[in-house]
C-alpha cells in the first residue's frame, strides 16, 4: 500500500489557520496543544442603561438598507444593482487614484479643484440665460448627501427650528433632521409637487428658514415638478427670505425627462443645491456636494470642517477621473434605456399579478415604483410574509415626516434582477390577499 505524508508547508499552512482560529496554541520547546475552552461568563450591560438615559430620538433602521441573503429579490434596495454601473470606469479610476498622490495626501476642506469645477459646470450648463453661474468655490463636497444634509440643517437651521419638508419625501433626510434636533412640518406633495398655496401659509405659520425638496424624480414617488408649479415655488421661497434645500439625488437616472434643476433659475443664494455621485457611480464612492453662495456657504464649510475635516482624496478623484471619461456619457445614454426597461417589466408585473395596487403614475425618472395599496392592508405583516416567501419590499410609512396619508409601498426597479419581476409580483399581489387589519 502506498503511504502519503503531508509536506512541512502543509502542515505549517494547517497549524497557522488552526492557531489563529483559537482550537490550538504552541509552546516553544514543550509543543503543540489543544486550546482549553474558557467558560464564558454573562456579560452585564445594565449600567449602560443609566449612564446613557432616554433617547431624544428613537431612530429605527431604514428598510432599504437592510441586508438580505443573496437568493432574496431586493425591491426594496436603494441603490442599483452593480450591472447598472460604470463599473470599469470605476475600478480604473480607483486603482490611478491609488498609485498616484491622492494616497498619501490629505485634500482641501472644501474639495478637490477638479471636483469643484466639475460640480459647478454641470450646473452652469442648466442655467437660465442671464443669470450669473455659480464658480468651483461655490462647492463644497461631502462624503455623501447624508453628511450633506446634516451639515445644511445644523449651518442654516439650528436645533429646535422648524423645516418645511415636502410629504411624502426621502427618509434619509427626515432622519438627518431629527439627529440635529430640527423640528419637521410637512407640505403635502404630489404628482406636479407642492401646492404653493400650502407652502405659503406653512412659511406664514413657521416662519421657517428653509424648505426641503426633491423637484426632480423625487424618492419614493418619482413625481417631476411641473414648471409652473417650480416657478410659484420659488416666489413662495423669495419672498419669505428662505432657502431652498434642494436635493437633486436623481440627476443621472432620467428615463423619458432629464433633471432641471431649480438651482439654475436662482444666482441670489435662495437655493441650496444637492447632488450625489454615490447611487449613479458607485456605492463605495460616497461623494457629494452641496452648492452654495454668500454667508451660507461660509457657514456650511465651517460644519464640514468640524464634521470631518476633509473628504478621502482618493474617493474624490476617482470620482471626477469616473465623470471625465469619454466613456460616462455613453454609459448613462445606455443606462437611460435600461432603466426604462426595466421600469415598464416591474410595472407591467404589478399590474397583472397586483390589481389591487394603484400605481398614480409611471416615473419619468428615479429608481422607483410608488404604489397605493387598499385601506386594509396591514403593511408590517405583508412585508413579513414577502420577505419569508424571499421578495423584500420597502414599507411606504417611512417616507411619511406625520401620519402617512394611505397603506403605501416603494418597490425599486434598479436594485434586483428584472428576470425576477414577475415572480416576486406574483409573491406581492398573493400575500396582499392574506393581510388585513
């Protein structure tokens, strides 16, 4: 019979793995033993529940954050799946930025150069004629909108004060006001936007500072304001003396329109524009930036600066090496038509195997589906039984900054495998059948 034995290299390979694993220790000159088990004790967190006290926000984990196994289809997710990315433009640009001095150098507080102007021309190219365009020193770059957002409300709310918000509108940036302490009043919002009526006498009751929006493709309805109803907005804003936080998340996942942002109607400081690369580049560049003028800029940088200091430079100039290739454009022609694509299987889906749902309307732009679901639906448990039957969807109550206003749903059509609409629409509209309050 033939004898094998292991070579010293395997054998040192196996008592490596089994010694950092804790199963085995060594000790020079006696040998190699098995590792006794300690007895683990409880551990005791209960003083922690004085030293820390009540909560002043008690702030529940996002449903479209939540990880999930991989055989789960993800209609939940807030990001694209990697296949809607640039992802060789990415990878490239990552791996320049690391070879290069962005990987041992710390960047200006405000931003990167490069990054600044690029932020600033694209939008000078919206602007109205005769307006003045904003310059690179205008921009001030975040790592990501929710730094962003949590630095506009604490340099241009404050704790305590009132913010106008649209209803329904982001969660992200309900959640960034709370952990500042700004106090939200909602504005109904619907498929043309707010009603200025309403906005007006919210301004009038609040005398609030600032009003918080998603004109463009806004998440979760998808809804693109109509342009008068931009037009009184910004009257509205004007003549209260208030600022426009407007976040323009969705600029690069324009389907049959494009983003117009309001920031270019205004070069008298009143809108406060937002825009992020994280979603349409990649979800490990989180890079935005926030384009400010006049005193508010000088206070935003001075929150940026106590926040973080500075953003990664290699995340920053990945991101403007990324939006620089020729290849960029091509990608979002390409991910317009995808986009659309998978838009109309989703909602083709939900209307044969879902009737119950309402879809208001089909979006024009953005990532998602916006559906109203009967009066009697009881969302938790639907959403239980889709995710055991492994389909996750997004709770609609989470959108709302009050009571939300009817059994909602948001159901992404970038985030999972369109092969897989049909199945997890037919999960959808049979568990609906079983909830009820």
């Amino acid at each position: 019979m033939k004898r094998f034995e292991a070579s010293p290299v395997t054998v040192q390979q196996a008592l490596r793995s089994l010694s950092a694993a804790g199963e085995i220790e060594t000790r020079p000159g006696v040998g190699t033993f098995t590792r006794a088990k300690p007895v683990l004790r409880g551990v005791d967190f209960s003083w922690q529940t004085a030293a820390l006290g009540t909560p002043q926000q008690k702030l529940e984990p996002a449903t479209s954050l939540r990880s999930e196994p991989g055989n789960v289809i993800a209609l939940h997710s807030g990001y694209p799946r990697a296949e809607l990315l640039p992802v060789r433009l990415v990878r490239s640009a990552l791996s320049r930025a690391a070879r290069g001095n962005a990987a041992v150098s710390r960047a200006d507080s405000a931003g990167m150069p490069e990054l600044q102007s690029w932020f600033a021309q694209e939008l000078e190219s919206s602007m109205l004629p005769g307006l003045a365009a904003p310059s690179a020193r205008d921009v001030v770059v975040f790592p990501g909108s929710q730094a962003a957002l949590s630095a506009l409300y604490r340099s241009l709310i404050g704790a305590g004060e009132p913010l106008l918000i649209e209803s329904p509108t982001y969660w992200g940036a309900m959640l960034a006001a709370r952990q500042v302490g700004v106090r939200l009043v909602p504005v109904p919002s619907g498929p043309d936007g707010p009603d200025p009526v309403a906005l007006e006498r919210a301004f009038a009751q609040t005398r609030a500072r600032a009003f918080y929006a998603q004109p463009n493709f806004a998440n979760p309805t998808g809804a693109q304001w109509a342009p008068e109803s931009a037009r009184r907005v910004l009257e509205v804003v004007r003549a209260n003396g208030a600022f426009l936080i407007e976040d323009d998340w969705a600029h690069d996942f324009g389907i049959t329109a494009s983003s117009h942002p309001l920031a270019a109607q205004d070069s008298d400081g009143h809108v406060v524009y937002i825009r992020s690369l994280t979603k349409s580049v990649s979800p490990a560049i989180r890079v935005a930036a926030v384009v400010a003028r006049g005193p508010a800029r000088e206070r935003l940088l001075a929150e940026a600066q106590a926040q973080a200091m500075y953003v990664s430079p290699v995340l920053q100039e990945a991101a403007v090496d990324v939006v620089s290739q020729p290849g960029w454009r091509s990608h979002l022609h390409s991910l317009r038509a995808r986009l659309q694509e998978q838009r109309d299987h989703l909602a083709a889906a939900v209307s044969q195997h879902v009737p119950q749902a309402e879809l208001a309307q089909l979006p024009t732009g953005g990532l998602n589906l916006w559906l109203r679901l009967p009066d009697e639906t009881d969302l938790v448990e639907l959403q239980d039984r889709c995710r055991v039957r492994g389909v996750m969807v997004a709770v609609g109550d989470e959108w709302f900054p009050a009571e939300p206003t009817g059994r909602y749903i948001r159901l992404n059509y970038a985030g999972a495998d369109p092969a897989a609409f049909t199945d997890a629409a037919a999960v959808l509209g049979q568990e609906l059948e079983q909830v009820k309050f």
